[in-house]
C-alpha cells in the first residue's frame, strides 16, 4: 500500500520537473506511479470520440514513479510510517512530528 494518496499535495524530488509542487490525481499501486497535477506533461494524438468531437493534439499529465514525490505537510516535504493502533485501522504518521496525517 502505498503511502501516497489521492488529493495529496507532494513535491517532486528528482527529474525533469524536480521542484514542482502539485496534488495527485490518481494513484496506480500495482505500478507503483501516480499522476500529478502539471507535472511530466506530454503532446498525445487523440482520435475524435464522444468526449472529444475534434481529436487533434492534447496535453495531458503523464504517470511519474512514486519514488520521485515526497508527500508534503504544511508545505514541508515529510517521511512518513503506518502505525496500527489496536482495534483500528493503520494511519499514516509524519516521522519527524508524530501527527497524524
């Protein structure tokens, strides 16, 4: 499982856009990639469908592996760990602070 999720803000640690800050889109576990909102856009050639009546050249956001995003907290990049409370579910926890996140 991994430890980014869904409407998560991270920041890009390594490659082409080291440095940007976005939210994730979407999250493919067994791929271990997620998507990033303005990060690794590409050019990609659609055929016309229901959604796109014209076709033509779009810009869309692209997979990136997870290991190259660090989850942010507060604005400041974070490690984090699972810990499991008894009776509970697991929660993600900031290992510099100690909150929940």
């Amino acid at each position: 499982m991994p430890a980014i999720k869904k409407n998560d803000e991270v920041l890009v640690i390594s490659g082409e856009y080291k440095g940007k800050k976005g939210l994730v889109i979407k999250v493919f576990p067994d791929k271990s990639k997620v998507i990033v909102n303005g990060v690794n856009i590409r050019k990609k050639h659609e055929k016309p469908n229901k959604t796109n009546q014209n076709g033509g050249i779009v810009e869309k956001e692209m997979p990136i592996h997870i290991s190259n995003v660090m989850l942010l907290e507060g604005g400041v990049p974070v490690r984090t760990k699972r810990v499991k409370e008894p009776g509970k579910k697991s929660i993600r926890v900031s290992v510099k602070t100690g909150k929940a996140i």
